[in-house]
C-alpha cells in the first residue's frame, strides 16, 4: 500500500469524508525519484462544520501524527465543510528549492 493510499485511509476513517484527494506532490519537489514524502489533501467533512482551519488541520496532523513523525515532510491542506465546497480546491505551485531554480 502506498503512503498515499494509507493516509487516505486513515483520513476516511477518521472524517468520513463526502470527498477526499490525497495526491502525492513529491515528484514536484527535489527528492529523489519514487519518494512519497509531499502530499495535497482536500479533504470535505461534517466534522469541518464549525471549526476554525487551525483547529481543521489540528485534527488532521492528530489523525495522521504517525506518519507525521516519519515520512510526511511537506502536507498541503484543503479543509471544508460541505457548505464550503465549491468543487475544486487550489493547486500546489510548483516548488523552486533545492536545485530547482
């Protein structure tokens, strides 16, 4: 299973998502080829409803804390309720660090 696949699963359980992305961005980074360590997660949920996003991304950070503590390196948070949905979520730039530039 990838990292992806787990983290996606691990949010599922936790939020009950009505919609859920978990991309892996690493490629976009400069890591070596195959890591998984730079993921975009959008992330709809009830649970979202009457949080402030600090407090959105506190509870995903909790619910992913292990792999928080290992290979995530970068993870980029698109939280919503679903009154909030719009369909789409922002996409991640392009990174320029490293030997990027």
């Amino acid at each position: 299973m990838s990292l992806a696949e787990k983290i996606e699963e691990k949010l599922t359980a936790a939020f009950a998502p009505q919609h859920i992305e978990v991309q892996c961005e690493s490629h976009m980074h400069n890591v070596p080829a195959g890591s998984e360590m730079h993921f975009r997660v959008v992330l709809v949920s009830d649970a979202f409803s009457s949080l402030r996003k600090v407090q959105r991304h506190q509870k995903v950070y909790a619910a992913l804390a292990e792999e928080m503590a290992g290979p995530i390196h970068a993870l980029a948070l698109h939280t919503f309720s679903p009154d909030e949905w719009q369909g789409a979520a922002a996409q991640s730039p392009q990174c320029l660090g490293g030997g990027k530039k």
